[in-house]
C-alpha cells in the first residue's frame, strides 16, 4: 500500500505532481516507491514550499485583507475650478493581516495589522496644489484576547472605543457618505464674495474634523460580549485619553436598526484638544457622539442622523485671556434619506440625500491658541452647512462599488468688524471601491 511508504504531506505531493512524473517516465510501478522516488517527492515539497507565500506557524491563521477607494473630483470655489485623482479619505485605501488562534472553545487570541494607503492625500489638495502627497500610515498594530463569555481586551494602535460613533450606516454608502463632511475641502480657503481674498482654511476654522467622533491611538479597549444586540466598550490611551460607548444592531419585524453613543474625555493638546497658554500638557476636552440607522427592509427607504459635540476649555480659557468670551463649543448634526433595493442584477442599488450642519463657534487656528484673523479683525464666529446627494451602485460578483457624490457647503463667517459675504464650495466626485 502507498501508506506504507509515505507520509500524508508525500502523499499529497504525489496527487500534486503525479501527472508530471508519469509524461515525464511513463507508467509507475509498484516497485518505483523506493527511497529514491520519496527523497525526490520530499524535494519536490520543499520547492513548492520556498515559493509559496505562508503563515509563520500551524497554530495562528492569516488572512489577507483591503481595498482600493480611488476618486476623480471637480471642485469650485466661486473663482476657480479644476478636476483632481485622489484616495477618497472618507474610507481610504488600505490593506492588512489578521489571524486568530483558538484557545480551547471558549477563548481565543487573535491580532491585526493595518496600513493607510494614500495615492494623493485629498485632505491636502487645495486649489493652488493639485498634488497632495503619497504616504503609508499605520492604522492599527494590535494583538487581542478574548472570550464568548467575559468579552475581549484589545492593547496596541488601535480604535478607540467611540471610533465610528457618529458613523453608524445600514445603507451601503459609508464609504464616500459619512459625518466627516470636510474630507473633501479641508485644505481650501472659503473665500470672499467680489474680492476672492481667502478667509481663511475651511480646517482651520471649523478646528475639530468631527466633534464627538472617535478616532484611533495607542491605548487598550475592552469590548463587553453582544448581549440581545447590545455591546459596551471602553478604551483608555495616549496621554490620559478616555472613552466609552454603547452600541446596538438588530431587527424589528421588517426593520433593519443600528445606533451607538459615546462619550469621552482627553486631558492632552492634539489636533482637535487646544492647549492652554501652549502647554501641551495643560488640555481639557469633553465630547459626545450619537448616530443612528434605520431602513424598511421591504421598502428600501432608510434614515440615518448623527450628532456630535465636544467642550474645549482650552480653547474657552484662550479665548477669555484675549479678551474675548469664553466659547467651548462645537457641534454638528447630519440627517441622510434615500431607498436601496435590488433593482439590477449587479446588486444594491443606493440614492440617497443629506443635510449637515456645522456650529464652531469661536474657533482658534491649528488649536494652538492663536486667533483666526482676516484683514486685521478678528473672526469671531464660524458656522457652515452641506447638502448632497448620491448614488452607488454594487456589483455583489467583484465586491466592488460605484458612487457618484455631489456636495454644496455654504459658510457663515462673523469677525469683529461683522459678517462677511463668502462664496460657496462646491464639488462633484466620481469613483470606485473595491474590497479584497
């Protein structure tokens, strides 16, 4: 019997490699499993092995992950205009390994690595620089153990616990259509109505990308297990960095509903926490962030909405030392509504609508504590709104999506010698989204 010569990882070199052993010396006998024909297949194995891609061990498995978020937008701010290729940063490319070895049945460990991709950074696009840069970035870097019954622990660079809190989509648009509306003008000035002077960054001035939005960093997080739809987490980091949120997903008779709130505190100068007379140390931030997701399966028809707010007393402490009142506030809100079906073979179809609105109040630039200035006066208040609409079409055979996202911004722009008129901004993106 073949058993009695090989080993099971011979043998499956022999299924492997049989055909071309047979074209090569024709029939095989019986008598040819000697030793020579088993050192050959064990040479063969290890051929094959050096030049294939492998996990380092039996015990861990690995899986390759990604996607590709390629956009091509038209933008106009009232005196100019062009057309950009970019990474769309409100989902940007990226790729990782993840694995997970299984302790016994109810434990496990498991880990993640996760690198940003960006072609061009379309965050530092503007309308004098149409080349925003190349980079890699390390998203995440974390190992995990967990439990069926007591939930898992978390430690590296990863999210925290209220990363994606305001982001929460039962519509497949999340990857060019979420809260975090300034992806797509960050780098741009709001310029003035007749004159075209630049105002200011529409960045600079709104200060905080999303209020009430997690984000990612070195911390540990523990994530409770789901219970009746519900999951509690927790994440402490970086420099004194904390926060918590709930979360829920479910179904209600023939409605689909996700929802989420979190609620977080940072006592460290970072790029949305204002440090105090410029001491880094000397930070005091508070945020809330809620969103949440409903859609009539029959139908189609969804809503989702989203509100965040953070309390900077930095920035209010700042603003009181120049003289000026102690504004700690930033806000948004975000209302979207559209219907999904499958009315083509490819698969979902998406065409939806949104409102955002934006109260930064009295802001400071870079959250250094210096003021925003234009002309010599002093900006004291800084409010925008967007509306849009969109459509994305699936193509369930490629994993992949098709969108098309139109977006209006309107800025209101209040400094001590008063209102300014500014002009709107405007922009059109086209692009794809793959997943592998």
């Amino acid at each position: 019997m073949i058993g009695g010569f090989m080993n099971s990882k011979i043998f499956l070199a022999a299924v492997l490699t049989g055909g071309v052993m047979m074209s090569a010396a024709g029939p095989v006998m019986a008598a040819d499993f000697g030793s020579d024909c088993c050192a050959d297949l064990e040479e063969r194995v290890a051929l094959l092995e050096a030049s294939t891609a492998r996990k380092g061990n039996r015990k861990v498995s690995l899986t390759i992950y990604g996607k590709v978020n390629q956009s091509l937008g038209y933008w106009d701010d009232g005196f100019d205009d062009d057309v950009y290729s970019f990474t769309n940063d409100t989902s940007r490319s990226r790729f990782g390994l993840k694995g997970k070895a299984k302790l016994n049945s109810d434990w496990w460990a498991g880990y993640k690595i996760e690198i940003g991709v960006r072609s061009e950074d379309q965050g530092s696009l503007n309308a004098g620089d149409d080349d925003g840069g190349t980079g890699l970035d390390i998203r995440k870097s974390e190992w995990t153990i967990g439990s069926k019954t007591y939930g898992s622990l978390t430690m590296g660079e990863t999210s925290f616990a209220t990363d994606g809190i305001t982001q929460i989509q039962v519509a497949n648009i999340k990857h060019f259509a979420n809260p975090d509306v300034l992806d797509a003008n960050d780098s741009f000035n709001i310029r003035q109505s007749g004159t075209g002077a630049n105002v200011g960054q529409w960045d600079n001035l709104a200060q905080v990308f999303e209020p009430g939005e997690g984000s990612r960093g070195s911390m540990i997080r523990y994530e409770t297990p789901t219970l009746a739809g519900f999951k509690v987490s927790a994440a402490w980091g970086e420099d004194d960095v904390w926060n918590v949120a709930l979360r829920y997903k479910g179904k209600f008779n023939d409605f689909k509903v996700a929802a989420g709130i979190g609620y977080g505190e940072a006592s460290e100068n970072d790029e949305e926490c204002t440090a105090v007379a410029g001491d880094r140390k000397n930070a005091d931030c508070q945020e809330m962030g809620m969103s949440a997701s409903i859609k009539h399966t029959p139908s189609g028809i969804f809503v989702t909405g989203a509100y965040g707010i953070r309390w900077d007393d930095g920035r209010a402490e700042n603003l009181v030392a120049a003289g000026f009142q102690g504004d700690d506030e930033n806000s948004f809100y975000h209302i979207q509504a559209g219907i999904e079906g499958n009315w083509v073979s490819l698969g979902r179809t998406t065409i939806f609508a949104g409102y955002y609105d934006r109260d930064a109040g009295h802001t400071l630039r870079d959250n250094s504590g210096a003021l925003n200035v234009f002309n010599g006066s002093t900006i004291t208040n800084f409010e925008f709104d967007m509306w849009e609409i969109g459509f994305n079409q699936h193509i369930s055979a490629a994993a992949m999506d098709f969108y098309i996202h139109y977006k209006e911004y309107d800025a209101d722009v209040t400094t001590v010698a008063g209102a300014l008129d500014t002009q709107g901004w405007r922009t059109l993106i086209v692009g794809g989204h793959i997943k592998f």
